[in-house]
C-alpha cells in the first residue's frame, strides 16, 4: 500500500469518517494503533532495563496508556506518567481505568515522574498528537525539557509533541524522537521546517481506517521502490523504439556538466542520443564520449553564441526529448535556447540553468507537448512568485500551486527529500543521503529522466522512476563523502536490473 502524507485536519477527516460512516468504533482504531506500535518496539522494550510511558490528556496519551496494557500481557516492565488524570478524553478514561484496574506502574505526580525519565532507557511519547495547535507550556515544557536532555531512546506516537501537525513548526519546544510512529498515514508536519529534525526515523503504521477514505483526504502519496515502472524493452525492436534525445549544454568551465547526463542517459535506456554542446568544447566532450553523436553550435566566450539557437531549430524536429541546461551557463542564448525548445513539439527538460533562462517566459509552459522541470529550491524561485525562505516553509503548496497553474509541466522540485507534481498529483521520495549533496548529482538525474521519457514517452512515469532510480544509485557501500558522480552511473544497471527482477 502507497502511503498517505495529510494535513492534520484531513488525517483527522478520514479518522472521523472512518468511526461515522463505516462504524468503526475509535476504541478499536486505538487498539490496533497500540497494536502496531507494540510490535514495532517490544523488542527494544523487552531489552531496556527502565521503560517510561509518558502520556497526555487525550486520544494520543490513550495510544500510550493502551500500549502499557499489552508491555503487561507481555510481562514487559513499563511506568506509566500520566501528569493530569483528572482532565481525560473519554476513551483515554476508559485506558486509564483500565491501568489501575491492572495495577500497571503509573504516576502522576511530576517530581518522581522526572527522576524516572531520567533513568529511564527507553521513553515512548505520547503526550502529545496531530491535535496541537498552541504553544507548549508547563508543565509538559518541563516534561519535554527532561525527554531530550535524557540518554534515552525516545519513539513518539504519531508525532513528535510539541511538533504542529500541518506546518511542522516547533511550538515552542519539541521532542527529538529517535523514531516517530505516524497513525494510519504520515503527516506534512514530518515533513516541513522543523519536522525533519525532531521526527528521526519515520515509519506509518495502518491501524484499520479504510484505504479509499485518502483518496481525497490527502496532499502528496510517498513513492516506495515497489511503486516504480520501469519502462518495459521489447526484443522485438530497434533504437527507434527506446526515443530519440538531443541534450543541450556544456560551456568551456563546466562541460563535465553535459557529459555526466549524457553518460546516465546512455546507461538508461535511450535509444539514440546527441549531444548539443558549444563548437570550443568540442574536442574535450569527443575524448570522453564515443557513445553519443556530437552536434557542435557557435560559442562566444566560452559558452554557447546566440547564432547558435539556429541549429536548434533546424535539428529540434527530429527528437523525442530535448534537455537543456548542464553546464550552458547563465547567458542571453540560454534564455534563448529555452524559448526555441520550449516552440517544438518534443518533450522538453529543463535543468539547472535552463530554469533560470525561463525565469521570464513561463508563459511558454502553456503548450501542448509535455515539460519537465527538475529545479533545487533555488532555482525554484525562477519559476514561482514566491522566495526562497517561503519555498522552505511549504514546498508542497508551491509544488501543488504551480502544477495547477501549468498542467502540461511535471516538476520536480529537489531538495533532503524530493517532491515531484503533476497536475493534481503529489508525490514525495524520501531517501535522504548526503551523497548526492554534490555538483554533478542533479546532472545524473536529468539524464536519467531524459534516457526514461525516451523509452516511455510519460513524463510522470520518467519522474517517479527517475528520481528513486536515483536515490537506489546513492544507496552503495561507501561512506557518502567519498561517492563520486562516477559512482553514481556506474550503479545505474545495477539498479535497473535489479528493479527489472523484482
């Protein structure tokens, strides 16, 4: 199953929708929530010499106080610190009765509660879920204070408390969980500004609300190595069939740029390829390249002339896909380039500084053909009204809004974890790895979509399989600041063959 990231107010939906419509008592969802949990950490509980539950007051305390019940059917030893016993939601007074009726460990008291997280190995948050929406104060701040000045390891419920669900904004302090156990889907909040950092290892957790209620209460759907479509290769064909792509950059200070796309390309899959570089880098690009045909255009300065767009255009007609951007530069003939690519009918990619050359036309996205964009958040201010420090703060906003503006544009928007739109849909690839936080990286990934939309001619398909082939190629056994873009394409048929078996 492809996994859900809501808003707090629509995970909150399908979890009302789910007791109203299909009644489905909350009690149960609560039991298979602990259920879940339980399972996910009772080896580590079973290990720890000194366990502490520390619950709030409401549903998310209950999933707490619910799983200290099955600690005791497992004959684990866990105390149960629930501050306020006496301001409980109504399923989380049912839990509570249910724990001293068990004479599980429990205290309310805070002084004692403290000393015990201190000492304590393992914490389970549940203080806290996708509920809060004001600042934290005392005494869970206290609270809070001691869980992360603690040695402990420390798994939250749903969401780290003190995190805001939707925004992912820190109110006022929050704990750093080691772990996060999202109910039923993952929240945006794991996601943005602060959420990133005090989640730590994320995992979702289905507790029996009905798949189909995410359909439409959800913002974006998490991409797993299951869910890629690798294009499928008839024997039965020829370099025809696999697309035709012309990629278009390098300059005299960065043709590594062009070169390193047009070696992914080649490694995924494309059928016949042509490198469109500046007429001086012609015999450095020759030396590293025997692959691919060599189309060379005027150049002035080290980067491509002006005059040479008119190659451009008595060569676009031929090709499936066209990219632009590795290494071109930011000059008046790259905006240019952009404009003549953007007026064919092949599919068109545009990277790097090629973003930049649409800065000031994006009215020629509005085209039949299909685009797709590949921007860092940088450069995703080039395409937006919008600034970097907004970006950050909502990148699925701004990945959302511009895809409904541009319904033709697929746009994949880079970043510690990767969001790619089109149209309505949203998806993200979270596999953060220092090891493409390097030069060269972004240029590897468009000639792996560039080599997939060849084979496919579906630019969704080439995004979604693009960017986690990508991901799977940093993946290797090596210490992340020693992994070359080399490396990188060297992994490429590693890769494929390995998702091709599976």
């Amino acid at each position: 199953m492809t996994q859900s990231i809501c808003t707090a107010n629509q995970a909150r939906q399908a979890d009302t929708l789910a007791i109203q419509q299909y009644r489905i008592p909350s009690l149960l969802l609560m039991e298979h929530a602990a259920q879940e949990c339980f399972c996910l950490l009772k080896k580590r509980l079973q290990n720890a010499r000194s366990s502490v539950i520390v619950c709030g007051p409401g549903n998310n305390g209950a999933d707490g106080l619910a799983i200290a019940r099955l600690c005791k059917d497992h004959k684990i030893q866990c105390t149960v610190f629930l501050p306020d016993p006496c301001h409980l939601s109504m399923n989380e007074k049912i839990q509570w009765d249910m724990i001293q009726a068990l004479d599980i460990p429990h205290i309310s008291d805070l002084e004692p509660a403290l000393k015990k997280i201190e000492q304590a190995d393992v914490i389970i948050d549940a203080l806290f879920g996708n509920g809060l929406d004001r600042p934290i104060q005392e005494p869970y701040s206290k609270i809070i204070q001691t869980i992360n000045a603690s040695n402990a390891f420390v798994a939250s419920i749903d969401i780290a408390s003190g995190l805001q669900a939707t925004t992912g904004k820190a109110l006022g302090i929050c704990v750093h969980a080691d772990q996060t156990l999202a109910i039923d889907c993952f929240k945006t909040g794991h996601y943005r500004n602060e959420g990133r950092q005090y989640s730590g290892q994320l995992f979702c957790l289905p507790i029996g609300i009905p798949d189909h209620l995410h359909d439409r209460l959800k913002t974006a759907l998490l991409l797993e190595t299951k869910d890629v479509q690798i294009p499928l290769r008839n024997s039965h064909s020829h370099k025809g069939t696999f697309g035709k792509a012309l990629m278009i950059g390098g300059s005299q200070s960065m043709h590594g740029a062009i070169t390193m796309a047009c070696q992914a390309c080649y490694r995924s899959g494309i059928g016949t390829l042509t490198c469109m570089i500046p007429d001086c880098i012609q015999e450095i690009v020759g030396q590293k390249m025997e692959f691919a045909m060599n189309l060379c255009a005027p150049s002035q300065d080290g980067t491509f002339a002006l005059e040479g767009v008119a190659c451009l255009d008595q060569e676009k007609s031929k090709y499936d896909i066209l990219s632009l951007g590795n290494g071109m530069g930011r000059t008046k003939a790259t905006e240019l380039f952009v404009e003549h690519a953007l007026k064919s009918d092949a599919c068109v990619l545009l990277d790097a500084d090629a973003c930049w050359g649409l800065r000031d036309q994006l009215h020629l996205l509005d085209r039949e053909a299909p685009v797709l964009l590949t921007p860092h958040l940088k450069e995703m201010t080039y395409l937006c009204q919008k600034d970097l420090k907004t970006i950050q703060e909502d990148p699925f906003d701004t990945v959302s809004t511009f895809c409904k503006e541009h319904p033709q544009c697929t746009l994949i928007l880079k970043s510690d974890f990767t969001l790619i739109g089109h149209q309505d849909k949203l998806y993200v690839v979270d596999h953060a790895n220092s090891a493409l936080a390097k030069g060269g990286s972004g240029d590897i990934l468009c000639g792996i979509l560039t080599g997939l939309y060849g084979q496919c001619r579906d630019p969704l398909q080439a995004a979604t399989t693009g960017v986690m082939i990508h991901n799977l190629c940093a993946a290797i056994k090596k210490d992340p600041a020693s992994v070359m873009p080399q490396d990188l394409i060297e992994q490429i048929p590693i890769v494929f063959s390995s998702l091709r078996e599976n």
